[in-house]
C-alpha cells in the first residue's frame, strides 16, 4: 500500500469530514443552548440539496449565485421549524422536545416523498466543477476542494461570530445560563431563533455539498448523513462548536481509512464501524472530547 494511496484516502477523509462538520455544528449549537437534540436537523440537508438541484439545472443560475440562495434558504427553514414546532414547546419536558424532533423529521421525509417522489436523482455540477485537480501524488475534483475551502470558511467564520459580535455573546450567555441571560436583558427569542437559523444553513449548505460529491439525491437523503452528523457531535462534545468540528473530522477521517486500509469484504461494515467508534471514544470520554459536564454549563 503507497504513501501515495494513503494520502488520498486523508484527502478523502477531510472532504467527507468538512460535510459533517458543518452538520454537527448545528446539533451542538441548538443543544448547547436549548439542550434539545433535533433529529429533523438532517432534513435541511435533503432540502438543500434539492434546492440546490432546482437553482442550478432548472433555473439554470451560476453556482456563485446558487450557493448564497442556499444558505438563506436553509436559515429560513431553520426559523421556520423553531417558530412552528419548537417554540411553543418551550419550558416542557425534554422528551417531548425530542418527539418533537422526530415528528418535524418524518413530517419533512414524508413530504419529500410525496412532492418529489422517491426516485433517486442525479446530481450534476457544471464541467468546470468535475474537472480534476492533480497535486503530488494527491488528485480530486475542483469541487472536492471548494467542499473544503468553503467549510473552513464557513467555520471561521462561525468561530468569529460567536466569539466576537454582540449575537455570539448572547448565545454564549443563553448557553450558559438562559433564566440569566433573560435578566440581563438579551432577546432569548430572537438568540434562539438565530441559532437555528445558522445551524439549519450549514445544514443546507452540507446539502449541496453532498450532492455534488455523490452525485446523486433522494428524499431520505438526510437521514444517515445527519445521524452519523449527530454523531460526530458526541464525539467532539455535544454542545462544543469545535468540538463538533474535531468530531466532524475525526469521524470523515475514520470512517474513510476504515474502508480504505482494509480488504473490500469490511466496506459493508462501515456504519458499524462508526457506531463503535462512537461507543469506544464515550467509555473513555463520557462527555466527549471537548465536552464539559453538564453541572460546569449551568
């Protein structure tokens, strides 16, 4: 096995961690400060790769202009889910924000089927995104590495928001302590509505990116990406950002090299192979790797 192979198998670990990355951000940041785990999180990746689809072979737009439309979608929806499904639930019992979740999460797949049908589609880019780009012994395609570029972008700036702007700080504060952060006068509506409002444009954003990695969508798309997202999540600490990043690319890169480095007959057992992961890092790191103990947060 060659320098050269392992390489690209790196490559293609960051790539694939770079999608769940952006997911689990969103998990982390809705849980850090409602502690509550949406599971219709995963959705607004089906929705943005539809969307995505629409924009660019329907409506025939350039990607630079698809891409922005994408994200504003995604925070729409996002808004949309929080104002309609979840803020009436506020202040109720844990599990029925749960439930919640998993209802707006059958609802949306359920939708899917019925508007688009569950005929998978194909998913192209335009000829000037599948050309491929060849750097030492490491080749991918342009729009591998806009998946790449366009995460740490996305991810920086996420960081800079919440640890330089006037809305960082109060989603800060309302993680820490929302009954505080409501007597020291921040709008907790419009903290929460935000966070939603990110996380689920990250979401659709990974949407479109995924798409155009595996050239092909459906409207069950979102579950496994979102749940192995949520995943990634636990593993870097839920309620952590970069933690969620971390566990983001810890996971691309171990599921990757799990298929990779092994004979073909183990490729079948890669979701079980992330599953184990998940179980090995908690025995250790109960909290995960950036994770703090729940009484340290209040």
């Amino acid at each position: 096995m060659s320098g050269g192979y392992i390489a690209q198998q790196i490559v293609n670990g960051l790539i694939l961690g770079s999608m769940y990355a952006l997911v689990a951000i969103g998990f982390s940041m809705i849980y850090g400060i409602i502690r509550l785990i949406n599971f219709a999180h995963g959705e607004i990746i089906m929705i943005g790769a539809f969307l995505t689809l629409g924009l660019l072979q329907k409506l025939q737009l350039p990607f630079p202009v698809a891409a922005p439309l994408v994200l504003i979608a995604g925070a729409v929806v996002g808004i949309i889910i929080e104002k309609g499904a979840f803020r009436p639930m506020r202040g109720a019992p844990q599990v029925t924000g749960f439930i919640a979740s998993l209802g707006v999460s059958i609802m949306l797949q359920n939708l899917g089927i019925l508007l688009l049908t569950a005929q998978p589609r194909n998913f192209t880019f335009p000829d000037y995104l599948q050309s491929v780009v060849q750097i030492g012994l490491v080749s991918f395609r342009t729009i591998d590495g806009v998946i790449m570029a366009s995460a740490l972008v996305l991810m920086g700036g996420l960081l800079f928001l919440v640890h330089k702007t006037r809305l960082g700080m109060a989603m800060r504060a309302t993680a820490e302590n929302i009954d505080v952060a409501r007597l020291m006068g921040i709008n907790i509506n419009r903290t929460i509505m935000a966070t939603f409002a990110i996380g689920s444009a990250l979401a659709a954003i990974a949407g479109l990116m995924w798409g155009g990695k595996f050239g092909q969508i459906d409207p069950l798309l979102g579950f496994v990406p979102g749940l192995k997202s949520f995943v990634a999540a636990v593993i870097g600490g839920v309620g952590s950002i970069p933690g969620a990043i971390l566990g983001g690319y810890i996971l691309g890169l171990s599921e990757v090299l799990f298929v990779g480095l092994l004979p073909p007959i183990y490729s079948a057992f890669r979701d079980a192979f992330v599953f184990s992961t998940l179980i090995l890092i908690l025995l250790v790191l109960p909290n995960g790797i950036l994770g703090k103990k729940m009484e340290d947060r209040a």
